[in-house]
C-alpha cells in the first residue's frame, strides 16, 4: 500500500527558534521522516507544500491542498495539519474531494517538545487508511478516527472528541 502524506505545518512540524524565543512552524517533513524511519511495509510519498500555522492557513491554502490531493497518484492521503482550523479545512476538502481516503491530523503539542501525541495521531491516520474504509474526508486526533462531520475540538478541554 501506498499513502501520500501532504505536510501543511501546524504545531505538530513546530520547534523552538532559540533567537526568537519562540516556537517556528519548519519547512521540512523532518518530524514526519522520525516517525516514518520506525515504520515498516507501507510506502509513503511526503509532499511539503505549506509550512504554516493552522491559523493562517486561508481558502487560497486550501485551493492548493486540494490541487495536491488531485495530483496524488494515491487514494490514500494524510493531511498533516494544525489543529485551530483542521475542521475548517475539512469541511472545505468534503466539498471538494469526492474520490478520496483523506485523514486529517496534527497534534496539539509539538514532536519537538513531546514525541508522543504526534506519533500517536498519525499511526492511528495510517492503521486506519491500512482498513476497509469509504472515500471521504477523516479527523484522526485522541484515539478517535471518524468522518470530519462527528468530531470536535473541545477547547475548554483542549482535546478532540467524538460528537
């Protein structure tokens, strides 16, 4: 199997600029390539085309996300994304997208300050792309995978959870 993985930013590509003194969204897929080194028998193409913070991302980002989904060779697709605006875009690929397996996910802590909700979030994106699943658009955040439409950010709590 092979999975297209398309690298927006968002605080899951974060890392701490040391002169700024605070935290940089990277242009490289250097976060995804640790993760992706641990993981065996399926293949992926990573496409770098944003490296913002989700809330910047506007409706001319999600043009060329888009314009990347239709490029995929791949029915299979992970948007890596960040969370402030993840349902927003979701919204706007199920409008647009209808011929594709597409998972959205992120996470809320950088992988360069805690390793283990990112990796969580985007082994559950793949396990799920691995199953028996319709074209549609996905939000994998928590342990809960599930038509963009069911799920929410809960940002009382600061988690995602199933409607």
């Amino acid at each position: 199997m092979k999975i297209t993985i398309i690298n927006t930013g968002g605080t899951f590509n974060k890392e701490y600029n040391l002169l700024k003194g605070a935290l940089d969204v990277k242009s490289d897929a250097s976060s995804l390539e640790e993760i992706l080194k641990w993981t065996h028998n399926i293949d992926f193409e990573i496409i770098n085309i944003l490296a913002k913070d989700s809330l910047e991302i506007n409706d001319d980002d999600r043009d060329i996300i888009i314009e990347s989904i239709n490029k995929a060779k791949n029915d299979k697709i992970i948007i890596i994304h960040g969370t402030d605006t993840m349902s927003e875009t979701a919204v706007y690929l199920d409008e647009r997208v209808k011929n594709k397996q597409v998972v959205i996910t992120g996470a809320m802590i950088p992988m360069s300050i805690s390793i283990t909700e990112a990796v969580m979030n985007f082994s559950a994106s793949f396990g799920f792309l691995n199953g028996k699943i319709d074209n549609g658009i996905y939000i994998s955040l928590h342990g809960v995978i599930s038509n963009h439409l069911n799920i929410y950010k809960d940002k009382k709590i600061g988690k995602f959870l199933k409607k």
